[in-house]
DNA sequence: TAGATTGTTAATCGATTAACAATC
DNA sequence: TAGATTGTTAATCGATTAACAATC
C-alpha cells in the first residue's frame, strides 16, 4: 500500500498464503502463528513474518494473526476484491476450456466475451458467450469495460493481437501464447508458458535418471 | 551433467533459451555472441554466459555460441531428446483442451490414455485416445510404460490419485490440481496454478491503479 | 505480571552483475 | 598477431534466515 516496490518473489508467494489461509479458514480456525503457518506450509516462519511486514503489521504479538483477517487482507492486496471484466481471444482447444472453466468468476473475474477468427465457430455457444468475430473486439472492449484479455491464440498472432489490445485500452493480458509480448510498461503481462512448464519437467525426469 | 547441484532460477531460465535459439536457427542465424542473444533477450551477457556455463562451456572464445549446437546441448539438458509416455487424469475441459493439444508430441510428450470417473464420458474421443474409467488408471500405467501424469482433477481428488500414481511407478506428475501434493522425494512434480498466475495479474492491475 | 509471538534489525546465504585473464 | 568474446573469479546486490527487543 505504500510507495516501496515489492519483490516479485513476495508477490509471487500471495497466492498461496491465500489458498492455505481460505483452507484455515473453512475448518473455522480463528488464529494462527507465523511457527504454525510455517510448518503447514513448508516454509520459514521467518519468511512469512516478513512477508507480511510489506504490507504493514497484520498480526500481533503474543497472539498470531487472525486467519480470516488476513485472508481478507491478502485479498485486498491482490485485488481480488474488484471485479474484474474480461475478454479471451482464440476459441480453440485451450480458450474453449477457459471460457468454460467457472472457477474463476468465484474470484471475480468474469468471461463477457470470446473472439477468434475462425468462422467456422463464429456463433458457437460457450456458457454465456458465442463466438464472435475478431473484428468485433475493439468496441467490445470499449464497450463493455473490459480490463483483461486471455491471449490463447498462437504465438504468430499474438504480438499483432496484443498491440491491437493496447491500442483499444485493455490493462492487463493474460498470456497463454509461447512468446514474449512487446507491451508498453504500464499494461500488466502474466505469462503461462505450458511448454515451458514441461521442459522443467522434462529436466526433472532427465536428472533423476542421470543419478 | 556433474554431480553440482543447479539452481531453480538457471533451470527456469532454459526453456526460454531454448525457445529463442530454436527461432534465431529457423531463422538460419549460425553463431551468436552472448551480447547479442542479451539484447534480443532483455538479460545480461553475464548470466547467459554464467548459465551456460553451469553445464559447461559451450561457447568458443572470440567466436561465440555455434547457435544450432546449443540449441541442440540445451535439449539434452532438458532431456528432450527422450520421448515421454504420458496420460491424463481427467477429462473435463481442462483435460480435453490438454489431450487435444497436439503440440507437446512434437516435444516427445506422448498422450497415450486418458481417464476419467465420471461414467458419461468414457469411450469419449479426443484425438487418439478413448476416455478410459480411472480403475483402469494402474494397470494402464504398467502396462505402458507410462512415465508422466496430467493431473486435471478437482483439487479434493488430486491426493489420492497421486498415490495411486506413484504406488503403480510414475515418475513425475504435472498439477493442474489448486493443492500441494504429498508425494516421496524422487517423484517429480511441476505445479501449473492457474489461479495463482490469475491473483499475480490482479495483483498487477490492483497495484497499477493505487499509482 | 509472565508467556507468547510479532515486528524488525542484523547476519547469512545465494544469485546477479562486473571485470578481466585466458584463448580462439 | 590483433580483435573478439568466452570462461571464470571477484564484487555487488537482494532475498532469506536468525535473533531479539517490543508489545500484546
């Protein structure tokens, strides 16, 4: 909440104090230690006390933190308190299963609309939305204030698609595409790069075979 | 390749070495000095070569990187030289998308089966494969030298069918299930948490707004 | 008050960057 | 040989862990 930058690696560990935190807190536990949270977690207590001390004092000596207060706080840190309107572009194998995925409109972040430039599925019927034409995603952007696009197109169309984006007003892309987008530095990249993901697996597998 | 252990941040790293060094020779470059592969790829010079140099030298001095020769050597680090059978443990849409996917063949991954315990949809086809009831799971796994699991379940049922995973013998399994698994130290598992990825782009919208 | 546990400073560790000698 | 660029050592930077005083 104030001026410092916070470190990726910080940011990067909020989700998950999230999710073990939401778990807490269904069981209806009320406080928790750093100590308790470090050995649920596998991580230091160390770690998650300073951790925390980013954003300001969320506990307090002599008791621990108060689980659904934090949870809570954690939220408003990563914005999961506002809704969020998005768009996903490619209704192809992986934009159709996350336009179906429901999950995350529990969060806030809702799917309004679905592009791709394949006519053959203009039309089709993914939970709420149909397929519209690519055309279309400019005005529908402006139009339906929407914030963040899921890229699931290939990665030749991406870089073209996501200046169009930037140029129509977007905030943030979600990347599912296998390349490096060229945004200007104030619109928000996240990258999913799956084919990385199983390289590192892949390299898991290799070096346990080397031993 | 020597007994060193190499760090996460180095092996994280390689995947997007691989994926430049495999476009600058489709592009038919031959050499590249670690200068130039750092401004294309917006890193330093020094950690590129402090990279490489984790696996040994690959480089020449006064010349540079023979740029098809690393490509190649960087393969081999991530092993992606062995083909890799593997099956898909859940057929919802996250699961379909994946088991439709053709790209990851093209690496060697192979899907070979998938499963699912929901009833209306066995003898359902994607691609080459037929969904298959999850009692088959362990004896598929034996049978075909099945070496990666794809874990696209609910995150209630992933535990268990990680043990059942790793009591038929696989060697790695890669989580799309929002928990931590439990699994024996030589398992390797590579968590993809969409929705941790989704709370970071939040957080990056979240934190672009208080500016 | 005594005990517990945070918030925070100090120490350590590891990763990144800089510098340069080795060598092609 | 001279020029270029690696491989590698040294310096710096940042992140993690340890320690403890503050305080509930």
């Amino acid at each position: 909440m104030d001026e410092r930058e916070i470190s990726q690696a910080v940011i990067a560990r909020l989700p998950r104090y999230y999710r073990y935190l939401g778990d807490l807190k269904d069981e209806g536990v009320e406080r928790v230690s750093s100590q308790e949270l470090s050995e649920l977690m596998q991580v230091t207590a160390s770690q998650i006390r300073q951790d925390f001390n980013n954003f300001g004092g969320f506990g307090q000596q002599g008791y621990g933190y108060n689980v659904e207060y934090l949870y809570n706080e954690i939220a408003k840190i990563l914005g999961l308190n506002e809704k969020h309107n998005l768009i996903i572009i490619g209704a192809g194998n992986l934009g159709r299963a996350l336009a179906n995925y429901m999950n995350f409109e529990r969060r806030g972040f809702i799917v309004r609309g679905v592009f791709d430039n394949n006519p053959a599925l203009y039309g089709r019927e993914l939970r709420r939305n149909t397929v519209q034409p690519m055309e279309k995603m400019e005005q529908f952007v402006k139009e339906h204030n929407i914030d963040i696009a899921v890229l699931a197109i290939p990665k030749d169309e991406a870089g073209n698609v996501a200046e169009r984006l930037v140029a129509c007003g977007i905030k943030a892309i979600w990347n599912f595409a296998h390349v490096d987008l060229q945004v200007p530095g104030d619109i928000v990249v996240e990258n999913v790069h799956l084919s990385d993901s199983l390289m590192k697996l892949s390299y898991g597998i290799a070096k346990r075979q080397r031993r």
